[in-house]
C-alpha cells in the first residue's frame, strides 16, 4: 500500500503537523536511524525564477517499521502558486550541477522512465503546490526501506508534477530547479 498527499500549503507556511507512527523498535532503520531530519534549511538553486534566493526547505525521514518509510517535504519561498515535482536521488547535490544528484532512486533499480520502475511505489514522489506565498508540502509512503549499502542522498524539485503513463514518460518532471542534500 502506498499514500501519496499533497498538504494544504497553508500547512507549510505555519509549520509542521505532528505524526505519530508506530513500528518495532527492532527494525534495521529504528536501531540506527529513525528518523532523518534536515532541519529547514536553504535549497540549493539552479534556476531563481522558480526557487529564489532565500527558499529554503525541510525533508523528514520516518521508518515506522521494518517494510516502511514515510518521507515529508516541506518547501518556503519558491515561485508562487504553481505545481513542483520532486524525488529522491541518488547522489548528494552540488551547488553548480543539477545532474550531480543522478537519477531518481528506485528501490528496485530499473529504467528512468519505465513504468515498471519509475512509479510512485519504487521511488520517492513528493510533487507539491505551491500557495501565494511560494510555501507547499507533500508525503509519501512507500512499503519498503533504503538499503543500508544503497541510500539516497539528496531531494531533488523539479520543473512540474511527475508524469505517470507509457515508457519514455514515466517519472519524468522536467528540468532540475533546486536540492536539498539529505541523509537518508
């Protein structure tokens, strides 16, 4: 089962809603890292028209049980009312290159834009809104953890909400806007 919201924005430009989940205190992620949390922070531009200087975001990491990780992303300060697609890459974020992050993370890996394995339920999809004020959320919920061995490193926004359909489209969200490197 996989949960895929869009938050009113207005959530994100008043704060943070509280969840409380519950999982085995013995799976892998809750003995080393239960939660990851980046702290709201600034994003890293690659285009200003869409992700202006002093955007910042935050992104939290739960893993309530051994077969399940809950992801949030909350985003301040971007271009107003407008859609945003955003995943989970594999690589950290450089200040100059939006290709540095690589491509999507799959927890099964696979083509970037096959359907097989470019969906929702293999990768991370966090596509938002944003309100008047440029402030947005979305939460996934896949049924799966990262690999110890094999994690992904960085949020990556991009141009528009994920494309769902045939191969050669699937997963894709245009152009690369901004990161935010996390420790998944």
């Amino acid at each position: 089962m996989r949960i895929r919201s869009t938050f009113a924005a207005g959530l994100a430009s008043g704060g943070l809603a509280a969840v409380a989940l519950a999982g085995p205190a013995s799976s892998p992620a809750a003995a080393s890292a239960a939660l990851v949390d980046t702290e709201r922070q600034p994003v890293i531009s690659y285009n200003t028209t869409f992700v202006p200087p002093g955007s910042t975001a935050r992104v939290r990491g739960i893993y309530p049980a051994s077969d399940r990780t809950v992801v949030t992303l909350h985003v301040w300060g971007l271009a107003p009312n407008r859609e945003y697609g955003a995943h989970a890459h594999k690589y950290g974020c450089s200040s100059t290159d939006p290709t540095a992050a690589g491509g999507h993370f799959q927890h099964v890996e696979g083509g970037a834009s096959d359907p097989g394995y470019a969906n929702p339920d293999n990768e991370i999809w966090l596509d938002f809104t944003t309100d008047g004020e440029g402030n947005g959320a979305a939460q996934a919920v896949v049924d799966w953890q990262f690999p110890a061995e094999r994690r992904a490193q960085s949020v990556i926004i991009h141009d528009h909400h994920t494309a769902t359909g045939p191969a050669g489209s699937a997963g894709t969200a245009g152009p690369r806007y901004g990161c935010l490197t996390v420790p998944f």
